[in-house]
C-alpha cells in the first residue's frame, strides 16, 4: 500500500519552514526529518509513525489511539503509530505532528 499522499501534504503544510527540514521515502512511506532526524511519517500502511521520547512512549500508547510501532514483530520503544481515523482532524494531526517534530529538535543532527 502507498502511502497517502493528501495526508503527506496535510503533514507539510504543518511543518513548512522547519529548519533543517527534509523529506525522505522510508518504511514504504513519507518520513519527515528534522536536522536528519526522522520525526512523522505518512505511513505506508496508512496512518502516521512518530517518533516520541522513549520514557513517554508507553504512556502516550495507554492514553491515547496511538499504538507502539513493531518492526519484524518487535515493538520499538519511542516509536508510535496512528491510525488514519485519528488523525483526520487537523487539530488532533497537528498534536500528533508536533510531537514528533519537537522530539526530532531535541536530538543532535546527523551529518
């Protein structure tokens, strides 16, 4: 499945004028990265993945649509995703993007 690409745009207009902002085809979707950083992504299996800090990672999963990213069937602390349906709001969107974004600033930049 591709990624959704007005939900990509949606994530763009969000974050336009970012410093150190870039794009990059990952994971079968659209990764926004930070300073190198990936931050949000348009997923390929629909929805978004976030990056978050690991120490709230549980916590956001407990509390919210989100649930904890699984790569080859290992969850990967820090790592979320959010089902398309919850994210159709541009409020609830942003939240999830800003989250993302503001966990990506705090992280050194990659060369």
């Amino acid at each position: 499945m591709a990624y959704d690409e007005q939900l990509a745009s949606r994530i763009r207009a969000l974050i336009a004028g970012e410093p150190g902002l870039t794009e990059q085809k990952m994971f079968g979707g659209l990764a926004f990265l930070v300073n190198g950083n990936m931050s949000v992504a348009a997923s390929g299996q629909g929805g978004i993945m976030l990056r978050v800090d690991p120490d709230e990672s549980e916590a956001l999963a407990e509390s919210t649509s989100a649930v904890p990213f699984a790569m080859r069937g290992r969850e990967m602390r820090g790592w979320l995703r959010v089902d398309a349906h919850a994210v159709r709001d541009d409020a609830e969107l942003a939240r999830w993007v800003e989250l993302g974004v503001a966990f990506a600033r705090s992280l050194p930049a990659k060369r």
